[in-house]
C-alpha cells in the first residue's frame, strides 16, 4: 500500500479511515468494552476506551524501530501471553452474566453513579499491549503510513495520528453508549449481552492461544 504524504489534511483522513476500520473490525477490546458497559454503565467504561493512548506509543516506538521485521517468536509468545488474558477475561465476564447486574447497578438496570475500578482499566491495558493484532496493525497498515508522513513533517504525522484516534476513540465510544443503553432495557438484557460477550471473549482467546502455541 502506498502511503499518502501529499499533505495534512488527505493524511487526516486516511488516518480517520483507518481509525474507523479498526473501532469497527470485532477484536477483544471491542468485546470487553461490550462486558463492561452491559455490567457498569456507559459512565464508568468510556475511560476504558483511552486504553489505546496509553499502550500504543510504546507499541509503535518499538514496531517503528524494527518495522516489518518484528520477530515471529515475539508474536508467538504474545499470543499465548494476550490469548490467556483474554480467556480469563472472558471467564470472568461470564461469571459476572450469571450472576447478574453488579453492584454498579441499580436492580432496574440503570447505571449506579460511582468512579470506575482502576482494575477495569489496567485490566483492558493488558488486554491491548498483548494482542498480537496491534503489532501486526502497526508493522503492516498503519506504520508505514506513519513513517512516511514523519519523514515530509511533525505536522503531517500528527495529522495522520490525530485523524486515526479520533474516529478511533469514537467508534469504541459509539460501543460503549450503545451496549449501555441496550442493557438498560433490564437486568436480564444485561445479563444476555454479558454472556455474549463474555462468550466473544473466550472465542477470542482461545483463537489467540491456539495461533501462539501452534504458530499458525
């Protein structure tokens, strides 16, 4: 893929394009977001959806330094490593389903008021630095795109990244407030849409764990 470096505003876009493509593509943040706004409102989970501005600058320092070189074992361990955190994620949430709505929620569903668990947060950061997906992300759409708006200027790269973050941001965002306004249709909508997407997440997992350990 050619990257486009013919000025700020196209690298804006292209950036927003592919922000878009991700927030859209089914992944296991996409699923956690869905647990935990269906368990604890749209309120406390939309910080979770800043993860990716916390993991990804080292992520795309690293992958920049070595760009398409970075090594198989790496990816391999991280998908064991990303494929156990998801499974146990996705254990969790089930577990959460089965029981109910949390204490976070009033018994009609509605969302108690209350600061989000730092566990929530830390939880989904774990969640994002190891999914091999991201690594790949970055060594194959989005850095040479990057490392080509770098090159013409500052400007241009943060064009690239802003418009990237943005819809990003926003399509996860969009999960979170959609998810949460479904589970306040009552408990047991709540309970169903934390079963699949405690389901999506041991899928996910598994799938992830299998490609580490066998190297597919």
């Amino acid at each position: 893929m050619r990257a486009v470096t013919g000025g700020g505003r196209d690298l804006f876009l292209q950036g927003a394009w592919l922000g878009l493509s991700a927030a859209a593509a089914p992944g296991p943040l996409q699923a956690y977001l869905l647990a935990q706004s269906a368990r604890n409102g749209a309120a406390r989970t939309l910080p979770v959806v800043c993860v990716p501005l916390v993991t990804d600058p080292p992520l795309i320092a690293i992958v920049l330094a070595v760009l398409a070189q970075v090594p198989v074992g790496l990816l391999r361990a991280l998908g064991v490593a990303g494929g156990a955190i998801v499974l146990w994620l996705g254990i969790g949430a089930l577990r959460a389903a089965r029981r109910g709505p949390g204490p976070a929620r009033e018994a009609g569903g509605a969302p108690r008021e209350g600061p989000l668990p730092p566990k929530g947060f830390v939880r989904a950061m774990a969640l994002n630095f190891t999914n091999p997906n991201a690594w790949l992300w970055w060594s194959g759409a989005a850095g040479p795109i990057l490392v080509a708006a770098w090159r013409a200027s500052a400007l241009d790269a943060g064009a690239f990244l802003g418009g990237f973050y943005l819809l990003l941001l926003a399509g996860n965002s969009t999960v979170v407030l959609l998810s949460a306004r479904i589970a306040r249709a009552g408990p047991g909508v709540a309970r169903v849409l934390g079963a699949v997407s405690g389901g999506a997440l041991v899928l996910f997992g598994l799938w992830q764990l299998a490609k580490g350990l066998l190297g597919a």
